[in-house]
C-alpha cells in the first residue's frame, strides 16, 4: 500500500516505543522498572470512578455536542477563569479526549505549508511532528540546562518574525521540568502582540508546580484574546486513560477546532466527561495528596541522580520529570538509555526523543513509587559505574 508522502513528515512520541521494547523484556521475565512514560501512578480519584459509574447508569452512552457538554464546559470555564485570573465563558472552551488533539487540531488549523512556528526544544515531540505534518517549519528555541531550563531571550527574539503563524510555549515543561518565569512570559507576549501572533500555552502541569504561584501568559495585557491554554485531567487527576482534556481559546477560533473534532471524534465520551465535571467540582484533596508524593519523590530522584557517577541533574521546579545531564560519562544519550534498560531493567527516555538540544541528557519520569525509585536509582549506579571502571 502506497501511503500518502505527508505520513513521511509525520513524528511520535517514543515513549509509546520504549514502553513497547520493555514490555518485550517483562515478557521474557526481565523485572523493569517503568521511569519512562509520563503517567502519574495513582488511582483515578474514588469519587472521579463513582461519578462515571453512576453516569453510565443514568444513560451516559450516548454522542455529545462536539465540543463537550455543558455541564463540563462551564465547570472548565470556572475554573480556569479562578486560576489563571481572566473571564472565559464556556463558549470559549472545546473538550478533546485528552489535550493531545488540542495541539493536533489548533496546528491543523493554524499552519500551512512553508508557514514557522517557534516552539521548545527540548520540548514535547508531537509540537515538532505535528508543524512538519502541515507542511510548517518549526523554529526551535533552545531551553538551557544553565539557565533552569529557560530559553534566552536574545536568541527567542531571533526567531520571531513575520513568518511566524504560532509561538508554543510549554511551562511546567516536558521533559525538563524548568518552568518559565513571568519575564519569560512577557517577552513571548511582546513579540506576539508586535506581529499578530497566536500561542499555544500547553499548561497541562500547571497543577505540578513545586514554589511559586502559576502565571498563566493569557493573564497578561492583550494575551487571552491570542492564547489558546491547553489543559487536561492525565496528569492533574490521573486520569491517562480516561481520554480528556480541552482547550479555551477566543469564539472565534473555539466553532473551528470544533468542527475539527466533529471531522474525526464526534465527541468525547459521555461518561468520561461526566467524571471531569466531579473531578473540578468535587473535593480535591486528592490532587494535592498527589502533589505532595511529586515533590517528596522529586527530592530523592535527584538526589540519587547526582551521587551517579557523570551524571548531573538540576531540580526541576514543575512536572513530574528530571532531565539529567550525563555528558560526564562520555556516551551519547541513546546508548545509554538502552544500556539502562537493559542492564539495569529501568526504562527511561533518551533526551533526543525531545529534539536535537537533548542529546547528552536522558529523561526520567518520577511518577513511580518511592520504593521503585530507589531500586531503579541503585541499579543505574551499579550499572553506570559498570562503565566506567
Ligand atoms: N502536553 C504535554 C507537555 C504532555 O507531556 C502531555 C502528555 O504526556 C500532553 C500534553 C498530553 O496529555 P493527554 O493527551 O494525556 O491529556
């Protein structure tokens, strides 16, 4: 079968691969321990499940309108409007199962052949796949292991011109877990107000937020009308496999990713969407038990990280992911994750499945057990010291 040529341009997520190979192993009978995936490894809140059971029994079995119900867009609206300081209504707002698609659609929508888009790198790989899919060229603005993981502003200023049609700015970030300060926000939105420019804000870990209040660029002068903030309950809720997540963006762009999402989803699932409206309304102790196992586990992760040898991890502000420098131990970023695997049976990314600028780093993801950290930080060592003796 001959695929069309714009399958050649399109990416993924190697996460989804690595996941493949160790499970692979686990089949062979090999124990790995899974830092690779992004995924939080606690339940799906009780009260979430309850709601969607009771749901389904209620008739939650049916199509949607396209872009959500109304129950869960005026939940979404309310609540970004609390917590990042401006008015949406729930016209503004499109629910997608999960918030990939909400990337997916908004560079579909966006970005035509030859157009730039300015995005991270490192960065999350589908903003890359899914510019070059459209025919786009990304311009990727470096973020800087010396700098927190913050991009220089003289160089993102470079970047941005006439051609560009999207800013994309991820904070807390994957894969470094860095998080943009407010006069990183404000730069981005100068240039985006001088040259007309629409952003992409992937706000999905604003909730993963270790010091600090999170700012969100739409909360500055002029910016909401142009941003589009993508969200979701994955990582927030621990609801990956639930499928939910939406973007709030003005009305005029809102009926657009709509139709989108009525040209290939119809809509997201009922039930699912019955539990987001409990996961905001309810209680949500629960989000911040969660927060405070991120933190405490972030504490040992890179901790442990550091006392390996040619290893070098800065601590991540956001997120539940650490980006080692292991330059020191003079192997390229690819081998060594497959080296870690395995070796030492512990899955984690190599920092080039984030883009070129992450080569001599690797990507842990820390949403795993404490127990499980420790083992796997114990078997990297034993193996990494391995190489070097
Ligand atoms: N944005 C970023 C930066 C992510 O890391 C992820 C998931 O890993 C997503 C968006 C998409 O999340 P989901 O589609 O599960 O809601």
């Amino acid at each position: 079968m001959k695929l069309a040529s714009r399958m050649n341009n399109l990416g993924t997520e190697t996460a989804f691969e690595v996941l493949v190979k160790a499970r692979a192993l686990e089949a062979k009978g090999r124990d790995i321990i899974h830092l690779e995936v992004g995924e939080p490894d606690f339940a799906t809140p009780e009260n979430v499940v309850n709601a969607a059971v009771e749901a389904l029994h209620k008739g939650a079995t049916k199509y949607t309108p396209s872009a959500g119900i109304p129950e869960l867009r005026a939940a979404i609206a309310k609540r970004v409007s609390e917590t990042r300081g401006i008015h949406v209504n729930p016209d503004q707002v499109v629910v997608t199962p999960g918030a990939k698609p909400i990337m997916f659609f908004l560079i579909l929508a966006l970005v035509d052949a030859g157009d730039e888009v300015v995005t991270p790198n490192p960065g999350f790989p589908i903003y890359e796949s899914m510019v070059r899919f459209t025919g786009g060229i990304p311009r990727f603005y470096r973020l800087r292991e010396e700098n927190n993981f913050r991009f220089d502003p003289d160089e993102f200023r470079t970047l941005v011109n006439e051609k560009t049609k999207l800013i994309i700015l991820n904070s807390p970030q994957n894969p470094t877990g860095g998080v943009l300060e407010e006069s990183d926000l404000k730069e981005i939105a100068e240039l985006a107000t001088k040259y007309d420019i629409p952003v992409l804000a992937d706000e999905i870990y604003w909730q993963i937020l270790y010091d600090g209040e999170y700012k969100s660029i739409a909360s500055l002068p002029g910016m909401q009308e142009r941003t589009i903030i993508l969200d979701g309950f994955s990582k927030s809720y621990a609801m990956t496999g639930w499928r939910l997540g939406f973007g709030v963006m003005n009305e005029t762009l809102a009926p657009h990713i709509t139709r989108l999402m009525t040209n290939s989803n119809s809509c997201t699932s009922a039930l699912t969407q019955w539990a987001g409206v409990e996961a905001l309304n309810g209680p949500q102790e629960s989000v911040k038990k969660m927060q405070q196992a991120f933190r405490e586990r972030r504490d040992v992760i890179v901790e442990g990280m550091n006392a390996i040898p040619g290893f070098r991890c800065t601590m991540p502000r956001g997120a539940f992911y650490v980006f080692p420098n292991i330059m020191g131990t003079g192997w390229g970023s690819r081998k060594m994750a497959d080296y870690i695997l395995n070796e030492a049976g512990v899955a984690c990314l190599s920092g080039t499945s984030f883009g070129e600028y992450g080569e001599g780093y690797l990507r842990f993801s820390y949403a795993n057990s404490l127990e499980n950290i420790h083992k796997a930080l114990g078997r990297i060592r034993e193996a990494v010291e391995k190489i070097q003796d």
